[in-house]
C-alpha cells in the first residue's frame, strides 16, 4: 500500500492494520474519526471535548502497543471512544450510550480491549499496578498502560498508586494526559507543577540529541542507547542538559519513574518516539503527554467546559449548557447563592463540578467562600467538617455516584461528632445514558445506617428551598437534600412543614408512599386512575418521624415506591419500625435491584414499574 494511499476504518482490521500504515494515512484517519465522534455525540451525547482531545494519543498507544496482550487501562473512560473505534466497534458505535448499546465508558463485558471498567476517575493506576504485577508473577512481559488525565491527578488515589507502582520495577507506563482540564478548570498545587512542566520542550529536543549521538556511535551505539532509556539517572541527566542548566527531578522521578515528556500529543510521530522509549525501559515510566481538549471542533476548544459532557441533540439545539435554568441543580445553587449572600458563613464546595452542580451563581457571588478542591470527594467531606468545626456552615454539592468515594469520611469526620455539614446530592436516583456507574442509587441506603445523619427528598423546587434552609438552620449534624437530575414534578401537593410530609387521605385503608420525584409521580398515578389509596408524599425521609409511623399504622395495605436500592431503602427501614410497633398489615416496596444499564431515564423508570403507568398497575394489583 502507498503511503499516501487513502485509507478508511470501515476497510481496516483493526487494531491489527494500524501498524502497517504511515504517518500521513494514520493522520487522515484522525480526520474520519474526529468527524465520527462529533456526528455521534451530537446524536446519541455523551463526551466531546476529553474524546477529540486524545485522538493521535490512542491511535499512537495501538500502534506501538499490541492490544490485548499489552493492557491499557482508561482513566477516566470518556476519553475512549477513538478506543472504542480503534478496537473493532466501528458498526456498534451509533449506538453509544443507548439502550442495549455500547457503553459510554469502558467496559470489559463489552470487549478484551476493555481491561477495567472507567466510569470514575483516579483508579488506573492502582489498578494497573495490580494487573502489571500479577502479569509479572504469572511470566507475561508485556506492557500495562494507565492512560489518566490531569483532572484525575486532583484526585489523592492517584498518589496512593505512584507511591507503590514506582518501586515496583514492573513494565508499567502511565501516560499524564495533561490538557490543563477536568470538567471544571483544573485547581490546586498540582495543577500550577504540571504548568511549570509544560514549559520544558527542551527536554524532549536534549532528549533526542542525545539519542542522535548515540544511534551514530559506532558498533556500542544501539547498546549504549537502551541502556540509557533503561535508567532513571541517564534520563534524568538528560533533563538536565537542558540548555546546559540543571532542571530538577521531578516529582514522578523522586517516586521512582522514568519521566519522559512534556510530549505533543497531536503530533503521532513524537507520540510514537516517546512511547517506544517508554517501552523499551522495562521499568514504571510517566509519559507526559500535553493535549488541547476540544481539538479540531473550534466551538468545543473555545470551551472546553461546555462541551465535556453533552445531553442528546444539544449540539444541534444550539450552545449547550451545563444545566438548564429549569432544573434541581440550577434551583439548588441559585437559592444558596442567595442565601450565601446574606450569612457570611456559609461556603459552597464542589469537587470539579462547579457547573454540573449550579455553584457558579455562588462562585460569583461570593468566591471568597466558594472553593474547588478538585476531584476529591474525601478531601471534600472533610474539609467541610473543619470549616464546620470552626463556626461556617459548608455545603457540599457533589452528584450521588460521586458521593459514594467520602464514605468513610462522613462517617468517621462528621457523624460521630455529630459535626453540622451539608450534602447537597445531586443526580440523586436514575441519570439516565451514562449506566451502572453514574447511577444515584446508593446514596439512600449509604447514608441511612450511619447514625446522626438526616435525609431530605423534595420533589418540586420550592420543597428544594425549604429544605436547603431546613438543612442550615433547623438540622444538627449531617444534613443531606437529595434531588434528582432534571427538573420538578408538576404535581403540586399541600406540604405539612411540621412533619415535613404530603398526605391526601380519602378514608381509604390502603396507603401508597413515595418520595423524591417518585414520589409526585404516585400522587399523579393516584389522582388519575381513582385508585383506592391514601397517598403520603415524604420529604424528609429519614430519620423516620414518630407522626409518619403512626400515621401508616392506620392502614392495612401499604405499598412503597422509590427510586434506590432496595436494600436499605426506606421501605426497609419503614418495616422494621412498624413491626417493632406492633404492625400486623401487608408491606410491599417497590425500589431498584442491582446496577442499572445505560437507558433513557423514563426507560429505565418504567423497567422498575416507577413510571406512572407502571406504579398504576403495582397499586391495582397489591390492592
């Protein structure tokens, strides 16, 4: 095949043919795909900006590498869709983040190529430390490779896994995906030592001189190479050289890696230099790779930001948003905005979700109290109980999935010193296309074993804003107003404040429960349909109230909707405290089993019989 022969991916056995192609054919292959990934999302949403960004990285790390047998581990995995698209799912990807689809993540049910699942950020390292030694005991030589971004270096098990991969002396490279981006701008310490690496291009020109010597050097030359590129100390002398000055060591050398880079990561046969010489060390090396996010879409390298996670249809609806006006999260960061506004104590948190989580009103109405910790949901929980300690009010707004990685944190650095911290929990119950990983549907059953701790569930925006100044004021301890994704129920029902709870009694003996967006949708289910049952709407759904308790215990029948697990949910906890009572009618609950697979959210819904349609029928046929 000439070099300038016109290839497409639909014509390649792939990722096998890359490695037969040139330079130039594999940049034009860069094009397609770039105009495949936009097409897509634009279609289907999903990950723009960190997808068009590593394009030449991951078309360079199949050429050099051999998937498979050599293990590449995404970090976090939307930035793998040219992976996807390089590992044989051309004719599966225009059904991206669609039911019964391919993921939007990396998955390793869903091909070999996928070696760990990716939906949340900072593990790759320590997985591939796991999977490099465990190759290394079984007699495998080849290569792992952790491609993670500097977003993800916000977050503290990312040192965790450096601290042990580089004293391991086993064949695993990290590849820094530097685009000075996670979804919000990148902050912190770390963040200015990857700026002030940017800057040192003359390392990688230091680098190949040397190399050039070498490679001229008589008989001993090829030999005197690897060996170099095998050492830390040879590599390191290099970086050295720069212009003659001595650099420093860096902190990925001071931990035991081989540094190689900054490296352009839109330039393939600089990509392919680095990662050969990355290959050749048979030692943990860091590849510093710089990328420009967005690359190749104007609008999306304009603003990055905007373009990192994109609903369905957006691109074609015009310049997307991060959220709408008309939704939870926007009401959510408008009301403490305004409440921030006037108590100088309050603070506002967020772990790299300014946007996502509506905080940017706060950020800009009082910055001095707003802060962005990174991807740090540990570091995040626990900073709140010291500003907490000390007299503010902090509120962390952080989304359901996310919540999960401060568990013990909540636990250990707040709830047993009963310390006063808000968690404002976002994209609580099913999101909808991003699938098992992003679904809220832990957070019920998480936090309702941990003692001190009260949970809040609006389902309209003026129940958000009462509990947002309920959790404030009027809550000790741990307070958390959970919220779905998307916007309020139109069902409108008289709120009891005293007891925080709906009730629309008809002299039934049949009594239906919900909470949260559920739980509007029951009372809709209820008032059309005629079904003969009470209906009790709660919005604070735990601690459970001695008013609710003695309330249910008037009832025979008594049907529970809710959209979380089922084991710990609610409905569990509720039974236990009727039968303690002495309950002696019928319980049934109606939550979610097991992880939830990307879908539309109504699609979802109505699989777990929490659409209206679905809660109609349950009623009918428990009643």
């Amino acid at each position: 095949m000439n070099d300038n022969t016109t290839v497409r991916l639909k014509d390649l056995d792939l990722p096998n043919d890359l490695k037969k192609l040139s330079i130039p054919q594999c940049i034009s292959l860069c094009r397609e795909i770039r105009g495949i990934l936009i097409d897509t999302v634009a279609e289907n949403g999903g990950h723009l900006a960190s997808n068009l960004g590593t394009v030449e990285l991951t078309m360079a790390i199949h050429r050099v590498f051999e998937s498979p047998f050599d293990r590449i581990i995404w970090d976090v995995g939307h930035q793998a869709y040219t992976h996807k698209l390089l590992t044989g799912r051309l004719n599966d990807f225009s059904t991206l983040r669609t039911e019964g689809g391919i993921s939007g993540f990396a998955k390793p049910t869903e091909s070999e190529h996928d070696i760990f699942i990716s939906g949340h950020s900072s593990n790759s390292i320590s997985a591939a430390c796991g999977i490099a030694k465990a190759m290394r005991l079984q007699g495998d030589d080849h290569n792992v490779i952790a491609v993670i971004g500097d977003g993800a270096f916000t977050g503290g098990m990312v040192y965790e896994g450096l601290n042990n991969a580089g004293k391991s002396d086993d064949n695993l490279i990290v590849i820094l995906n530097d685009n000075e981006m996670s979804i919000s701008k990148n902050v912190g310490a770390l963040a200015k030592y990857l700026s002030s690496l940017r800057g040192r291009k003359a390392y990688v020109e230091a680098k190949k001189n040397v190399e050039n010597i070498l490679d001229k050097t008589p008989v001993v030359g090829k030999p005197v190479k690897e060996l170099m590129l095998a050492s830390k100390d040879a590599v390191r002398w290099m970086l050295y050289r720069s212009n003659g000055q001595p650099a420093g060591a860096t902190m990925f050398e001071n931990l035991g890696f081989v540094y190689l880079g900054p490296v352009d990561g839109h330039n393939l046969k600089s990509l392919e230099e680095t990662l050969e010489a990355a290959k050749a060390a048979k030692k943990p090396v860091l590849v510093h790779v710089n990328t420009v996010k967005g690359k190749g879409y104007r609008p999306a390298e304009k603003n990055p930001g905007a373009f990192h996670g994109l609903a369905p249809k957006a691109i074609k609806q015009g310049n997307p948003e991060f959220i709408s006006s008309d939704s939870f999260s926007a009401v959510f960061g408008d009301e403490l905005a305004k409440l921030g506004a006037s108590d100088k104590r309050i603070c506002a948190i967020t772990a790299a979700m300014k946007y996502g989580t509506g905080l940017n009103k706060f950020a800009e109405a009082c910055p001095s109290r707003f802060f962005d910790v990174g991807i740090a949901e540990q570091h995040a929980v626990t900073f709140a109980a010291g500003l907490a300690v000390s007299g503010m009010l902090p509120v962390f707004a952080v989304y359901s999935s996310f919540l999960q990685r401060g568990y013990d944190q909540i636990i250990h650095d707040a709830a047993i010193s009963r310390t006063h911290i808000i968690l404002g929990i976002d994209r609580a119950g099913i999101v909808g296309e991003d699938g098992e990983t992003h679904q809220g549907l832990f957070d019920v059953p998480m936090l309702t074993c941990i003692p001190n701790i009260t949970v809040y569930s609006p389902s309209d925006y003026d129940e958000l804003r009462l509990c947002l100044r309920k959790a404030l004021y009027d809550t000790p301890s741990v307070a958390a107003v959970r919220y779905p994704r998307g916007a309020q129920s139109n069902v409108k029902m008289k709120l009891d404040e005293n007891n925080m709870f709906c009730f629309e009694g008809h002299g039934s003996k049949n009594l239906a429960i919900g909470y949260g967006r559920t739980g509007g949708t029951v009372c809709e289910a209820v008032r059309e349909s005629g079904l003969d049952t009470d209906v009790l709407k709660l919005v604070k759904i735990f601690p459970i109230g001695s008013s609710v308790i003695d309330l249910c215990m008037k009832y025979d029948k008594i049907i529970i909707f809710e959209e979380a697990l089922q084991n710990g949910s609610i409905g569990e906890h509720l039974t236990v405290a009727l039968t303690a009572k002495g309950y002696k009618g019928d319980i049934s609950i109606n939550a979610i089993h097991g992880f939830v697979k990307q879908a539309k959210t109504e699609s979802a819904l109505k699989k777990f019989s929490l659409d209206k349609a679905g809660i109609e029928k349950k009623i009918s046929d428990f009643i």
